[in-house]
C-alpha cells in the first residue's frame, strides 16, 4: 500500500494548528533560560557546590561545570601566535556487515589531512582502511563500529603528528570522548579501546598537540541542564533526574543571544559518568564559538583536554585556528579540513559493491564458499518493486 498521505496531512494540520502557542510557551521558557544565566552567571564556586550534591543524587547527571569565568561571558580570542601551525584532522566511515548479503563482511575506513605549517605544498592526503570478514564481522554491533571508528580516526592523528614539529593542532568531527552510550559497557572490547585512548590522549598531551573535537549544531544542552541545577531548590536536588526547568530551551539559542561573531564562550568543565574515567588534564572540557556573522549567528561546541584549558595560548589558536578554517567554507561555516577529511573517509555505495565483487571473485578462484543473498534482499532488488 502507499503511504496514506490523507492521515499524515491531518496529523501535520493539527501540528500548525498548536505552532502558535508552543510558540509562546517556548519564549516564555527562554525569557526565564536568560534571568536565571544572568543571576546565576557570577556564581560559579555556589553552583559547583551546587552541581556536586546534585551529582551524589543522580551520578548520571550531565551539566556544564562553572569555572573561573561568567556563565555569560562573549570572550574575544587572545592574540594567536604568529609561529606555523600545523592542523590535522580526521573522519571515519563504515561499511557495516549485511546479514541479507552473499558475503558477510565489514569495512572501518578513515581519512586524515594535513595542513603541514608554514608549508607552501598541497595538503597531505591519508586513507587507512581495515576490512574484517566472516566470523570477525559475526558480533558487529553498530556500537562496536563506531567504537573501531572513532579509536582509529585518533590513533592515526596521533601517529601523523609524531612527523611534524610543534605547535600541532589535531581535529576530529563530534565530541572528543570516545565513543560511549548506556550500552557501552556491554560492548565487547570496549574497556580495553578506552584504555588505549586514554593512553593516546596522555601522548598527545606529552608532545604538546592541541586536540579538540568540533561539535556543529549541538544538541546537548549541558548549560540549561546547569540552569535546572540552579532553580531546583535544596530539598529537591535528590529529584535532579525528573527536574526540567526549561524543556525545549536549547545551549544554542542561549549563546546566540550570548555570543557576539567570532568569540567563545566560558570554558566549562562537563559534568558525566565519563568523569571517573577521563582524570585530571584529560578531563573533558568545553566552550562554545559563534563562527558566523552579525544577525546570523552560529554556534558550535568545542570540546577539549584540560591540558588544553590550562594553556591560554593553545586555546587561543585554537580559536583562530578554527574561525579561519569555518571562514574558508562561507555562508554555512565549518572548518574545512573536516570537511576534506569527510571527503577521504567517506565510503560510496559503488565502492561498496566493487569490494562485495572483488571478494567473491576472489574466493571462486581461491575455492572458498561464496552464500547467497536472502530472499527478502533478493525481492528487494526485483527491478520496478516498491516496498510495501
């Protein structure tokens, strides 16, 4: 049957026709989100108390930790220092293991850039792609591909920048904490890839790189979840997990209304579960950086080491650094080494078949056992098949 646009129509009027007043609930809702960043934005040492004793309610709580400066604060970048930098940046992509398919296998593929410093040479070029097949790909998870993922963007930054002289400043797509979900410690593996992240962070850290992980369009509302903090009264912080102060009041919004073009904000410390597990300088850290221009504001989220924070200087390139690279790509900012190295790592659906063939083909010739595709994958391809 098609889809009954008839229904789908009606559900779609009935959402316009309660637009307005969501509307007017929500502006209330960020009326209130801006009165309580502005009392509360010089007291950072009460709601650190504060956020403590929510944490020993609620120990998955995750908030923005206030530091030394205002909640509110639109801070200019320091002066950069003149010195080359050199900036390095990967992304990964999947082919992930296919049940209905004649052959069982997966690909983790990652792409790096270089931008060696003060170098007058095209950008460097990286591709390292790991192919698993049969019973290595039997237990795949999506969990687990995109925990192979993300450990083998930053293994091969960290390799890269053993070959180029300081300052390095190193970049990954989305948050800089490894992989994690609720599910992440049932995943098999995962201890042990955390383990050696850690020990690929404390590297990076020993050779003096700047890493971060660039987070466009967030969505954690670590800051707002610090406000409902902030109004939850004393003898209701044991509820902290059930308190929402401001629902549908986004980090966002709040910092464009905060952030004039081309400053960041306070640095936050993050409060979460990773806590017990990134410690002292590769404790995770933030602040967001409005990348776009007066009256289009953009805001991102910039995650980062503590021993990134401690370094104003480091933090200040950073900055420049990443304002440089998102005013390369125009009117829709985003740094653009990220983008080439999305480029590289990303897997195309006819590079895909071409590895599907080439493995049948070489196991016909080589006398191995080659399944056939399933019935439900088989009427899927029936040519001038809808779906149903």
């Amino acid at each position: 049957m098609p889809l009954n646009f008839q229904q789908v129509y009606e559900r779609i009027r009935e959402i316009g026709q309660g637009a307005q007043a969501r509307r007017e609930t929500l502006n209330a809702l960020r009326e209130h989100a801006l009165h309580l960043l502005d009392a509360w934005a010089d007291k950072g040492e009460a709601l650190r108390d504060k956020v403590e004793r929510a944490r020993q309610a609620d120990p998955f709580l995750r908030c923005a930790i206030p530091l030394a400066e205002r909640l509110d604060a639109s801070l200019d970048p320091g002066p950069a220092a003149q010195s080359p930098v050199t900036l390095l940046a990967a992304d990964g992509s999947q082919i992930t293991p296919d049940r209905h398919a004649a052959i069982l296998f997966g690909l983790i593929n990652v792409g790096a850039i270089v931008f060696p410093g003060g170098a007058e040479a095209a950008p460097l070029v990286f591709t390292d792609s790991s192919l698993s097949y049969a019973e290595e790909v039997a237990n795949w998870t999506d969990g687990l591909v995109a925990l192979r993922r993300d450990l083998a963007e930053r293994r091969m930054l960290l390799d890269l920048s053993k070959d180029h002289p300081a300052p390095v400043i190193t970049l990954t797509d989305g948050p800089l904490q490894l992989w994690e979900s609720h599910e992440s410690d049932a995943v098999f593996g995962y201890e042990k890839a955390l383990a050696e992240y850690l020990d690929v962070l404390a590297q990076l850290q020993k050779r003096g790189v700047t890493t971060a992980g660039y987070v466009d369009k967030p969505s954690s509302n670590l800051l707002v979840r610090l406000l409902d903090v902030a109004a939850t009264p004393e003898n209701e912080l044991k509820d902290i997990h059930d308190k929402q102060h401001l629902p549908g009041v986004t980090d966002r919004w709040l910092f464009e209304q905060v952030l004039r073009p081309q400053t960041r904000s306070a640095v936050f410390a993050l409060q979460a579960r990773s806590r017990a597990v990134y410690k002292d300088s590769l404790a995770l850290h933030f602040f967001y950086l409005n990348v776009g221009r007066v009256h289009h504001p953009v805001v991102v989220r910039v995650e980062v080491p503590r021993w990134v924070v401690e370094d104003a200087e480091k933090l200040d390139r950073l900055c420049a650094v990443l304002l440089g690279q998102c005013a390369v790509m125009g009117a829709k900012p985003y740094p653009y080494i990220l983008h080439r190295a999305h480029e590289v790592a990303v897997v195309k659906l006819e590079e895909k078949q071409q590895i599907a063939q080439m493995l049948e083909l070489e196991l016909r010739r080589a006398g191995g056992e080659v399944d056939e595709i399933s019935g439900k994958q088989s009427a899927k391809d029936r040519p001038g098949r809808g779906k149903r």
